[in-house]
C-alpha cells in the first residue's frame, strides 16, 4: 500500500492518500490460518490418554509471511493443559491461491486448542464419560512438568484455576439444572463446557527479545517518557506510568509520554505475544535505576529533600538528566530434530466455563453464561487485566461461533462487508460474564511478579464453541445418536442446525453429483 501510494506522489508530484473500501481491504488482506487437524488417540477405559499422533495443514495463502511461525506454534502448543506421555505431531505449511494470510491475536494457539479439545470429547464420548471428567483426568500436575517440547515448568496454578472456575461457576449445579432444562424441551437444548488454559509467552525469534525506552527530566521535576511499545488501547502506556511512578516515588500526574518514534528509540520490537509489558517495563525500569543512581548523591545529602529538590541540585552540578533503558530478553530457540524448545519464560495459566442454549430449528444460539480465571501473576493493574482478559475473549467468541470466510469456488471471496461477515455485537456477550484473577500467585520471570494476560483469553472462547457442541450432542441423543461427530470452527448457525440431525436436514441434499457449490469454506 505505501509503495503503490509513493509512485502515485512520485508520478503526478502531489500529495496522495490511499484509502480502501471495506471490500477491497478484505479482498486483499489475509486473515488468520485455517488449519485442519487429523489424529489418532490411545487412550485407557477411564478416559486417560496415553498417546496421541497429530497431523496439522495450515492454509498460508499465496505466500509463506510467517506461516512457519504460526505453524511451530500450533504444533508446541498442541498439549494444551494435558499432559500426554507420548505425542507426535507432524504439520504442513499449504501454499494456495488465496491471499497470504498472516499473524493474529494468539498466533497459531487457537487452533491449537481447537484441535485438542476435539479429540478430548471424541475420548470422552467413546468412553461414555463427560468432557470435563476427562479433562481433568490428563491436567498437568504437580510442581516439575514438562511440556512436549521438554520446557519444565510448575503447572500448580493450573489445577487451582481448574478448581476455582468450577467453584465459581457452580458447575456441578449448573450441570444437573441443565441435564433437567434438556428432558424437558425438545427442539431448545442447553450445554457446558469447562476447560483449561494454558499459554507461553514471549517471542520464539530470539532478536525480538528485546527493549529500550528513555527517560527525559526537567528542571521543574516533570518527566517525559518514551519506550518501544505501542499503544494501541490495552493500556500498555499506563503500565508504563505506573512503572515510573513506582520507581521515581513520583505521582503519575508528574510524568507524560511521548508517543512511540524510532527517533527517540530505536529498533523497537512488535507489540506482540502479550510480551510487551514485560520487555518494555524492564527498559523502562532500568532507565529509572540509571537515573535515580545519578540523583543518589543528592538525596543522601538532603534527605528531607522533594524530588523537584533532587533533580534541581542535579540540573545545577551538571548531572546528566536524560537516560536510557534496555532489557535483553532471554533466548528462545526451538531445536526440531531433538523435539527441544528453550527458554520460554513463564505460561499463563487460567480455566473457562460457558453455558449456552441453542434452538435446533434455526441454529442460533445464545450464550448465558461464561466464567474465566486467570492467573495473572502479580498484576500491575486488576482493572486493565480485567478488561484485556474480557475483549479477548469476545474477540475468541467471534472467531470459535461467527467469524466465517465464504469463497467463491474460483476463489473469490464473498465475506468481505459487514453484512456478510459478523462480528461479535452487544447481543452476543454472555448474559452473565465473570472475570476472576487468581489471587496469591507471583511471576518471579517478569516485572514487578506479573505476567502478560492480553492474548491469554482468546483461548477462552474455544469454551463456547464445545458447550455448542455440548448441546448439540444432547439434541443428537433425542434421535439415537450418540457417537462422534465433527463441529469445525466456526460453528455458524448453518452448521449448529445441520448437527442437529432430525426429520428435517434429512430433507436436504448432500453432496449433489455434478454440481458446483455456491460457496466454499476456508
């Protein structure tokens, strides 16, 4: 876009501005990875897993931009919250005629968990057990685990997630409310689901691990700060404030930010991988040490002093007032022959629960209720957490239940307005939506013992999508169904109705010799 826009400038010698319609902006603009997941599972009669094989196809468009990347993370990810002796998994990067798609909110995890719970419930079915029993049967447990890739970690706060969010929920209630609510209406059906969460954090590319910022102050003792992050509304810069404010003892009204440039700090790193917080807080940390180092002498000599006192006797013994921050993150490499990956931080750890209740005539559905915890570490601040943790969750809910792209079978994509492709609206938030933080947990691999949450949540609406499916295998019993079925993601109201099999989608044709269909799913 910017070198189509710079040869029009060129050209006619006048300034240009580029701007896209909604259409061709969606035309042109890759989305995030379909993938499709095949497994074998071998499991015992009580529902513990003992070996899984998975093979992932990830669609990457047109060209590779960082289908490999996304790719790697689905495959590490794959174990979710379970512990499975033995995993294979194996993945294909899929070069196809459709615009290259590209990095999005969760980078490859989503799938990841989508495919998991896929065979959770197929096992659950096949043993005649719940989901949840399942679940809990293969939780990582203890304070020494190891994930596929042999990273260790403590999986302690994982189980108290677990056991907190189905306290919160009331599950056990809930579900016996709802075994009743399903005898006694036929064509409305309601289904739980409660799972666990698990999330790395930080870069696999070992250069992005890193951050600067710098730290202006003047002679009256306000403060100008600026660091490699980009606000983009997750309130990145005020955990930044924070930061200052707490190292500098200084009220937040004394410090102000400049909007991020590479001229004043260059070689910034994406704001990404809800790894921002800690890159760009330990920057700007290490600034505030550098300057307080400096303003030492001062305030030993006056100690009854005020800041403006301090950085005033600076300023007049020509001590320097500008200073600079780095962090150099640890490096994260992951070695494919051996099956290693190293240095990943810390995991965000966390357990959702939603109920919903479908209508098996039409496919809607509505969501009644959802329960999220998340470990959060330390938080610098409950309320911005909060409000990350239930975003990313709508923003799931849209991807697992509505988010659907349609193809022309030449390609062409017919999903590209507001009135084809839907997004999550007021009407689709769950009537009653709980956000808890586990409290007493520290982080000692982050600043200040937090941990970054932004992304974490996202997972959280895969919790939708299997209560949808939760519902639909209560549907499917009324008719004499009770083995597997498969529910892709997103799970439309088309595909809610037609899982519901009755009198009625037995009416409709399926797989029509010779025709073409009218649209294709990616």
């Amino acid at each position: 876009m910017a070198a189509i826009t710079a040869l029009a400038a060129h050209k006619t010698g006048r300034s240009v501005r580029l701007v896209l319609e909604r259409g061709e902006d969606m035309l042109i603009t890759g989305g995030r990875h379909p993938f499709i997941g095949k497994y074998k599972v071998g499991y015992m009669t009580d529902g513990t897993i003992i070996a899984v094989e998975v093979t992932c196809y990830g669609n990457g468009g047109n060209e590779l931009d960082v289908t490999l990347e996304v790719l790697e993370q689905v495959l590490i990810n794959m174990d979710s919250g379970y512990h499975i002796p033995h995993l294979r998994l194996t993945g294909f990067a899929c070069r196809t005629n459709l615009p290259s798609n590209t990095a999005f909110r969760a980078f490859g995890q989503p799938q990841a968990i989508a495919i998991t719970e896929s065979w959770i419930t197929d096992v659950a079915s096949k043993c005649g057990l719940s989901a949840e029993k399942v679940r809990e049967i293969n939780l990582y447990r203890g304070e020494e685990c190891y994930t596929p890739c042999k990273t260790i970690f403590d999986s302690r706060n994982q189980l108290i997630c677990w056991n907190e969010c189905l306290t919160s929920a009331s599950y056990h209630n809930r579900k016996i409310v709802i075994e009743e609510f399903n005898k006694l209406n036929r064509w409305k059906k309601r289904g739980i689901s409660v799972m666990p969460l698990k999330k790395a954090v930080g870069f696999t590319v070992p250069f992005l691990n890193q951050a600067g910022a710098l730290l202006l102050v003047y002679e009256d003792g306000s403060v100008l700060l600026t660091h490699g992050g980009t606000e983009m509304g997750q309130g990145l810069h005020t955990k930044m404030l924070q930061i200052v404010s707490r190292e500098l003892k200084i009220p937040m009204s004394a410090i102000h930010l400049n909007e991020t440039s590479t001229a004043t700090v260059p070689n910034t790193s994406p704001t990404a991988a809800s790894f921002s917080t800690d890159l760009n807080g330990m920057a700007v940390k290490a600034a505030c040490q550098t300057l307080l180092q400096r303003l030492e002498p001062f305030m030993h000599d006056n100690p009854k002093g005020t800041w403006k006192d301090w950085v005033k006797e600076a300023f007049r013994n020509k001590v320097s007032l500008s200073t600079t921050g780095f962090f150099k993150g640890e490096d994260v490499s992951i070695d494919w022959e051996k099956g290693e990956a190293t240095g990943i931080r810390y995991f965000i750890f966390g357990a959702a629960y939603s109920e919903v209740e479908i209508d098996c005539l039409t496919g809607d559905h509505k969501n009644i209720r959802t329960d999220i915890v998340i470990d959060a570490g330390s938080s610098i601040n409950p309320a911005v957490d909060i409000g990350q943790i239930e975003g990313a969750f709508t923003q799931g809910l849209g991807l697992f239940t509505m988010e659907e792209l349609k193809y022309s079978p030449k390609g062409v994509l017919y999903t590209r307005g507001p009135t084809q492709y839907k997004i999550p609206a007021v009407c689709d938030i769950p009537e009653q939506l709980n956000v808890y933080l586990l409290s007493g947990s520290k982080n000692p691999n982050a600043i200040y013992h937090s941990k970054g949450i932004s992304e974490s949540a996202v997972l959280a609406g895969c919790s939708v999508l299997y209560a949808i499916k939760d519902a639909i295998a209560a549907a499917r019993r009324e008719t004499g169904l009770t083995g597997n079925f498969t529910l892709n993601s997103p799970c439309t109201p088309e595909q809610i109705r037609m899982a519901c099999i009755d009198q009625f989608t037995e009416m409709v044709p399926v797989n029509v010799p010779e025709s073409t269909p009218w649209a294709i799913i990616v």
